[in-house]
C-alpha cells in the first residue's frame, strides 16, 4: 500500500468519524436538555385557574431559553393535564419524574391534588414548586411553597376586617369548597375568631362541593346570618368555578358589600375575566395584585402581554408566585451548577429576588416564602385597588400558633433541625 493510500484512508476515516460525531450528537440533542415537568390543570373545573399557569411557566421557560438556558443547557418543557382529578396528578406526577425524568416540576392548586402528589414526590426525591395560598400545616423536603401560608392571607385579612378600617366586623360566614384546605384554614380562623373574644354563636361555616352552581338558598342564609345587628363578613375558600356561580347569586340577590363584604382567598383577576357582572366592592387577599405599581411589575406584565401577543394582560398572584419559585429555581441551579435534587434545595435557602409586588421575597429554610400582604377590593372594570398592605414581607408560618399541637412545632430543613415539623431538633445531641 502506499502512502498516498494510507493518507486517503486517514483522510476519509476522519471524515466518516465527524460524521458519525455529528450524528450522535443531533441524535442526543433532545437528552441534552433540562426537562421541566408542568403539572396543571388543563380541564375540569379548576382549569379556570390553572390553564394560565401553564402558560406562565412556558413564558418563563422560553425567556430562559433566550439566555442561554441553563448550565449551557435549553429548557424543555414536559406538559401534562390531571384533568382537576386528584388520583390522576399522582398519576402524571410518577410520569413526569419515573418517566420523563424531569429536573423539576411546576405544579398543583389544591391542596387536595398536592397531598395526592406528595408522596410521590417524596419517594422518588422530586422537587415541586406549589404556586397557590394553601392552609399551612406542612413543610415538605420535596416541595416548595411560594404561595400564601395562613399567617399571610388569611389571619391578616380578618384581622382587617376586624378594624375600623375594615368595618369593625363581628359576625363571621366561613364559607368554603369541601375540601383540605378550607376546612384547615377554617379551623385555624375559628380558633383565631375565639382567641379574639369572637362567640361561636357569630360564628357560621358552610361547605360545598366543587364546581357548586345552586347557591340561591346559601346566600338567603347568609343574609339572614347577617341581618342580627351586627356587621357581618363572609371569608371565603371557594375554589374553581363555583365562584362564578356565587357572585352571580350574590349580584341577583342584591348583597351589599358594604354591608355583607365577601373576602375571597382564591379569586382574583383571571377568575373575574368572565365575569357578566363584576363584585364591586368585594375584597380579596392576596400577596400581589396586577395593578400593582413597581417597575418590577411594569416588566412582568409586558412579559406576559408579549408572550401571549398583546391577547392577554391580565396577571394574578399565582402567576406572580410561579415566577418568584422558577426564578428562585433557576439561580439555584446556577449556583449549585447543576439540577440535581439535593444540591438544588440546598442552594434554594436563602434565594431571593426583588418581586413583581417591589418587594424582595426571600425563600426561608422551612421551604416558605417572606412575601408582603395585601387586600384588595373589585371595582367596576374587573381589576382591584390596594385598600391595604403589610409594611414589610411577612415570613410564612408552616404551623399555625393558633392549634395547640402546631404551635410546637417548627419546620427547618437545615442543621440542627432538619425536618418539617419537629418538636426538638432532630440532632439536639450532636
């Protein structure tokens, strides 16, 4: 053989290998990638207020993209739909993490479907970032949660409309879905109520199912509560599109919000978008309001309005959670230089940002949001004015105070504690 052979032969197994190089990696190009598991709703009656959230976490998966992704890496997005059936978010949560093999997931609203995914994503050590307000009494090692605890919606709404500023109310309808999270927020607003002096004789609480529509005779008997000569509110947990159905019975039955104030822990601006006629005068608590002004919030619904192509505008406090856990998320990973689990959720304590409600929100070791508080009240074009809101973030209480067992208990997933609920550091000896 000669040597020009032997070069042609170098020559053309160089050339076959690039190709073969080439191809293995077109063939990985889809392994390379960060896959991002979306767990919402997508039909069923909470799609009302989930659908959008998937939506948030494609707008925030797509800027991310325009960075460069992550670790050098693009983000993917893994979408399922649970279809608002708590079995089958089990279900799509062991097929995102066993199957898909997703780095993390974004997820859930009730706390109905969240307990159904939490053992799972304690079992196969998943990470879940949970969006919604929720009734505290948990802190999970797999699950942050960058929605409201009870301490930062639901004790300082009523402690408002306690106030003079807020009507110097004294009657109370606990009204709710008939699920986990408005019987626990319900207990824990009872035995605040009392603590407070209130009389269990002011005190009413009424359960429906989800997706409710007949509620001519409830709201009769809310009148009726209310009408004992003393000022009266209504704390609602209604959840889905069942508060369509409720506002539209409080408007034909002509309930004053002057006189009967409703205070809604799970409707805000998206649950209002079809609505035929707005609840003005109504309140909400939330941790963030769309007409919030910040320069912060300026950007984060231009971010929205261009995603969506100037065909939505409209952003609410879940939407804003979504963003402060996937941001938080992402300079996790940035900082721990990698996705993997256990060196994310460390990275986790301590990330903050400055939010688009202008403050800064800082994630705490018991998985927990500080995060300001603030009440607004529905006016005649479907959005709300802040009325009210906290100086400064208010840190999250896993465990409420006000049930005797929970107020021993703390949740802190670093040393000594390292636990979510521990009576004594689990290495008290150490």
């Amino acid at each position: 053989m000669t040597s020009a052979s032997i070069s042609r032969g170098i020559v053309l197994g160089l050339l076959a290998l690039q190709f073969l190089l080439a191809f293995v990696r077109a063939a990985g190009a889809g392994e390379d990638t960060i896959k991002i598991g979306i767990l919402h709703s997508l039909s069923g009656t909470m799609a009302i207020s989930e659908a959008v959230l998937k939506d948030t976490v494609l707008m925030l998966i797509a800027d991310q993209n325009t960075k460069g992704g992550l670790l050098g890496r693009k983000l993917e997005p893994v979408v399922v739909d649970p279809a608002s059936d708590w079995d089958v978010f089990a279900e799509k949560a062991r097929q995102l993490l066993a199957t898909e093999k997703v780095a993390v997931v974004f997820g859930c609203w009730t706390s109905a479907s969240r307990k159904s995914v939490l053992p799972v994503f304690e079992e196969l050590n998943g990470l879940l970032f949970y969006p919604v307000q929720y009734e505290g009494e948990e802190s999970s090692r797999n699950i942050f949660y960058t929605g409201a605890a009870p301490n930062q919606q639901a004790i300082p709404a009523v402690r408002y409309l306690m106030s003079k500023e807020g009507g110097e109310v004294r009657r109370w309808v606990l009204l709710g879905t008939d699920y986990v999270y408005p019987r626990t927020t319900n207990r824990i607003l009872n035995a605040y109520l009392t603590a407070q002096g209130v009389s269990q004789d002011d005190i009413t609480t009424i359960y429906t199912p989800f997706g409710y529509s007949e509620w001519r005779d409830i709201v009769a008997k809310i009148k009726a509560f209310g009408s004992a000569g003393k000022k009266t509110a209504v704390i609602s947990t209604i959840n889905g599109d069942a508060n369509t159905y409720f506002y539209r019975e409080l408007a034909d039955q002509q309930v004053d919000a002057n006189a009967i104030p409703v205070m809604a822990f799970s409707v805000g601006e998206r649950e209002l978008l079809d609505a035929v006629i707005f609840p003005v005068g109504h309140l909400a608590a939330w941790n963030y309001f769309h007409t919030i002004k910040s320069p912060e919030n300026e950007a984060f619904v231009k971010m929205w309005a261009d995603f969506t192509e100037q065909r939505d505008k409209i952003t609410n406090d879940p939407m804003e959670a979504t963003f402060i856990g996937f941001r938080m998320w992402a300079q996790a990973v940035a900082q721990a230089g990698t996705t993997e689990v256990n060196a994310v959720r460390q990275a986790m304590y301590g990330q903050r940002i400055k939010a688009p409600s202008g403050f800064e929100v800082v994630m705490n070791t018991n998985h927990h949001l500080s995060k300001p508080v603030m009440i607004g009240k529905i006016n005649s074009a479907g959005s709300f004015d802040v009325i009210w809101q906290s100086i400064n973030p208010v840190r999250a209480d896993a465990w409420s105070r006000y049930i005797p067992d929970s107020a021993k208990r703390t949740a802190d997933w670093t040393f000594p504690w390292v636990c979510g609920g521990c009576i004594e550091p689990r290495f008290k000896d150490w």
